[in-house]
C-alpha cells in the first residue's frame, strides 16, 4: 500500500511523504503507483520549475518513498498558489483512495 501524508502547521499544509508501493499490479503494470508518482511529479515541477520556489524534495529509493516540504517563508501570492496546488494534490489522492482503497492511504499530520 502507498501512504501519503500531508503535513499541515496550523491551516497551512506544509508538504507531504509519500512512502511504500501500492501493490495493485507488478512494477511496471501498477497503475495506482502509476497515477501517485505522476500527480506527486507534476507538484514538483510546478512548485519548483513553474512558481520558481526551492521545495525541499528528498527521495529514498530504499523504501520507496518522496518527501516534499514548501520553503517557510513565501509571497502571500507564491503562498496562495502552493496551497492550490497541495490541496489538489491531496482531492485528487483521496478520490484515488476512494477508487483503490486496499492500495492507496491518505493521511494528514499535524506538525
């Protein structure tokens, strides 16, 4: 099963882990890891190569997992949009959750 938690300091989400493979189906054919690894990406490259922010992202293949964290100090504008983007990114997980739930976890943390 794949977990993703979001990490929220008071009303903000502050970044997530993604962490473990889904299981659905073999490396290569697993269309759930499939679909969190793509929509996990685009967060990246929007944050990072889009908006121009420095979110900190740290991958360990040992467990398989994705750690992406927002800088702490952001424009109210670069704040907004990164919020936007966290918030879809945790809808469209828990709709994946919905879909697949032996293979999918959405949690949230409050740091």
């Amino acid at each position: 099963m794949t977990r993703i938690t979001f990490f929220s300091e008071e009303d903000r989400i502050s970044g997530f882990r993604s962490e473990g493979h889904s299981g659905y189906a073999e490396a290569g054919s697993d269309i759930v890891c499939a679909a969190i690894t793509s929509a996990v990406r685009l967060v990246e490259c929007t944050v990072n190569d889009v908006l121009g922010l420095a979110a900190s992202v740290k991958v360990r293949e040992s467990d398989a997992s994705i750690t992406f964290r927002l800088p702490g100090s952001l424009g109210p504008e670069a704040e907004s949009a990164c919020q936007s983007i966290l918030t879809g990114l945790m809808v469209y997980l828990v709709q994946l959750h919905d879909e697949y739930p032996d293979y999918v976890e959405v949690l949230e943390e409050e740091l």
